[in-house]
C-alpha cells in the first residue's frame, strides 16, 4: 500500500501461461494485502494439467490463512483484513 492508500498489485507468469493471475485473483478475493507470494515448481514426470492452478491456489490459501492474512489482522500490524 503506498503512503496515498494506493494498493499497488502485479503479477508474472515466466511462461506458466494464466498461473500468475490466478493466484493474484486469489490475493484480491480474500482481501491480502501487503504480502508477496512466490511459486516454484518443477516437472516431475507427471502431467498435471490444468489441476496444477488448483494445486496452487490451495497451497497459497493455506499459507495465507495460517500466517493470518485471511480472515484477520496480518501478522506485524499489516492491517486490518476482509472477515
């Protein structure tokens, strides 16, 4: 968030075609902010499809929600959060 309230989002895919603004959606829906979320991932010999932006989504909720950036004040006074 900048001094003027502003909250600032982007988002990069690194050729994970659509990954990156999904999990960005995600952020805006639950009401994060002033948090960063990096994924890694690698080819493991199996196929995942478009399963793998489920698969992503619900790890980042997880973090989320147990960091407390959902549902509550952010850990370190960030701000208040969507219920």
């Amino acid at each position: 968030t900048t001094p003027s309230g502003n909250l600032l989002s982007d988002c990069d895919d690194d050729g994970e075609s659509a990954a990156g603004g999904r999990l960005l959606h995600l952020l805006n829906i639950v009401g994060a902010a002033n948090v960063c979320v990096v994924v890694s991932r690698w080819y493991g010999g199996i196929h995942l499809g478009p399963d793998r932006f489920k698969h992503i989504n619900s790890v980042a909720r997880q973090l989320l929600a147990s960091q407390g950036y959902i549902g509550g004040e952010a850990p370190g006074g960030g701000g208040k959060k969507k219920p």
